[in-house]
C-alpha cells in the first residue's frame, strides 16, 4: 500500500508514520505545508528510508494534491489547525485548511479512483460537552461544536459523509480525546505544564481547573487510525479514547508529582470562552468492530512523556526559540511547493 499521509510533521501524524515504518511494509508520502505547529525535526530520524517522502504544501492546493494522488492508493488525513484559542482569535485559517483543504483531498481522491480508503482524523470536540453526570459520547450522537475549531472539524466530517453517501467513496471518519505524548507542541497542556515547570515558570490553569478530558498516548491513537485504515468500514465513524477522565489539575498535579515540584506553582487565569466542561468518549463499537482498545495506562504514558520532555530539552528548546523553522531550509533549500493555486 502507498499512503499519503497530510500534516505528517504534527504530533499525532509523525507519531503515525514512525508507526507504520516500524511495523508494516507499506510506502509514505507526507504532505505537510509546516506551518507553525509542523516540525521536520519530529521526524528527521526516518527521512532517509527509502519507503518516505516529504514533499511541502497545503491541502487547499488542488494541483499538487491532484499530482500527489495519482501516486497513492489511501489517504490519512491529519493536516488540520487544532488549537482552540487560535481559532477563537483568528477562525479564518481554520476554515481554509480544515474545510476547504478537506473538500480538495475527497475530490482528488475520487478523481484519481484511489483504490484504498480515505481516513479522515477528527476530534470529540465536534461532539461539544458533557455534563457531569452524561454518559460519553457515541458515534450516532449528534455534532453540537462549541469553537471555530471544533464548528471547522465537524464542517469536514459532514464532507466526508456527503461524499461517501454521493459518491459512494470509502470514506472513514475517527474522532478522538485528547492526545499526549512525544513531540506534541508546547502550546497544548501537558507539554506546556511540563516545560514551565523545567523553566521555572508559573502554570497558567484555565477557570478552576476543573474541566475533564478523556486522555489517550499518542501511540493507542496511532493503532486506533491504522486499524480503521485496515479495517474499517465505508462510512463508518469510530471514537478513539483512553478511558481515562481527569480534570486538568490532576493532570498537573500528576506532573508535577514526577518532577518531584510544589503546586504552588500553579496560577489560576480567565477561562477562555466557551470553554467545554466535559470529553468523555464511549470506544465499545470501535474495539468490537476493530478489534482496538487502548493498551497504555496514565500513570505509564504521562510518566513517559515527561521523560521524553526531559531527556530531549534541545526539541522544545528550539521551538521556544524559533530555530526548529530553519530546518527546512538547510534540508530542501528555499524551494517551496505550498502556495495555493
């Protein structure tokens, strides 16, 4: 099988192709237009496999996706821009990558009569939020999004349903809890809590810090998409969780613990707006249609991922500082294949 993988350079994307090349014979390309959030050094251990290709540019570009499609048989589409505050600051770009480039990628897909199937990545943030007392969510629950991320993710969802029903492509929609693990961006939670605190710095916690996630590795997500790649049915939609609700404070409480810090260091700030209560995700259907379930406990993963923090202080400390961007450059030169057309 030859996969092309969109937003590869991000967290989970890079996490999912080291995945796929340590464990199946199948070849990549990874488009990736490196944004702010996509960094080159996540995956500069395997870019001289033979079965890897980085090429950069967006999804919205209708040429280079067309070009790159004729050479592939499936699609995981991970290229979004994910981040809550950002999109309540500024939703436009949100819009453009997450709906239109979305609409591009199925209308390649389909131009091209790609044999494989098309995994779309989405999140349970389209689901909205939960009440103390509610039960998690189900795939058949209704799309009740509460930001511009999560409106843009689930607009990109209804697309890919459309287009299965339309045009009968075999199209599979994840939806997942929130992910930890290596090289995750130092702008969500746990990454951040767990730089502060090598810096010194105070730990800024939305409101009363009461707000509940469902949290996942990296890794059990990366398993959950192979496995609807492999596996999954036409049209079906599949949660992936943890089965691990925690309020972020016992998230920082538990990082701080592992480095050994005081939770003095905490500071409460303004909740955003239209901050979400409550992630909770029922995966019964997925780990019987699948065959997955989520294999790494909490107290393993976060104890893993602040080691991995700690023992690669060169990574973050080159996104604080900026020079992660010059990485391309000195790999590929200035040429840049991103703009849209």
């Amino acid at each position: 099988m030859k996969i092309l993988v969109t937003g590869g350079c991000g967290f989970i994307g890079s996490n999912f192709i080291r995945l796929i090349l340590s464990s199946r014979d199948y070849e990549i390309i990874n488009l990736d237009a490196l944004t702010y959030a996509g960094n080159l050094e996540n995956l500069s251990d395997i870019e001289t496999d033979p079965r890897y290709r980085f090429v950069r540019g967006r999804i919205e570009n209708k040429r280079l996706v067309s070009d790159l499609m004729k050479e592939v048989d499936s699609v995981v589409n991970f290229a979004a821009e994910s981040h809550v505050d950002r999109s309540i600051h500024e939703a436009t770009p949100f819009i453009t990558t997450n709906v239109l480039g979305t609409q591009v990628l199925l209308d390649a897909f389909r131009n091209a009569s790609c044999k494989g199937t098309f995994v779309h990545v989405s999140t349970d943030e389209v689901y909205g939020s939960l009440g103390p007392d509610d039960p998690p969510f189900k795939e058949e629950d209704p799309l009740l999004p509460n930001s511009p991320y999560s409106a843009s993710k689930a607009s990109s969802d209804l697309l890919c349903r459309a287009a299965w029903k339309t045009f009968g492509l075999p199209v599979v929609i994840t939806r997942c809890s929130n992910n930890y693990g290596p090289y995750q961006f130092p702008e969500k939670l746990i990454p951040l809590m767990i730089i502060n605190s090598l810096e010194g710095k105070r730990l800024p916690v939305y409101g009363d810090g009461q707000n509940v996630r469902d949290w996942i590795f990296v890794e059990d997500h990366c398993r959950g998409c192979l496995a609807a790649l492999e596996r999954g049915d036409a049209g079906a939609i599949y949660n992936f969780g943890g089965q691990c609700e925690k309020k972020n404070l016992e998230v920082i409480s538990a990082i701080l613990q592992i480095l050994g810090l005081s939770e003095d260091m905490i500071e409460f700030v303004d909740d955003r707006p239209g901050h979400d209560k409550r992630y909770a995700m029922d995966t019964a259907y997925t780990e019987k249609a699948l065959g997955w379930s989520p294999t790494i406990q909490f107290h393993q993963g976060i104890e893993r991922t602040v080691k991995w923090y700690v023992e690669n202080r060169q990574w973050w400390e080159r996104i604080m500082s900026g020079q992660y961007l010059s990485y391309y450059q000195r790999q590929y030169g200035s040429k840049d294949r991103g703009q849209i057309t």
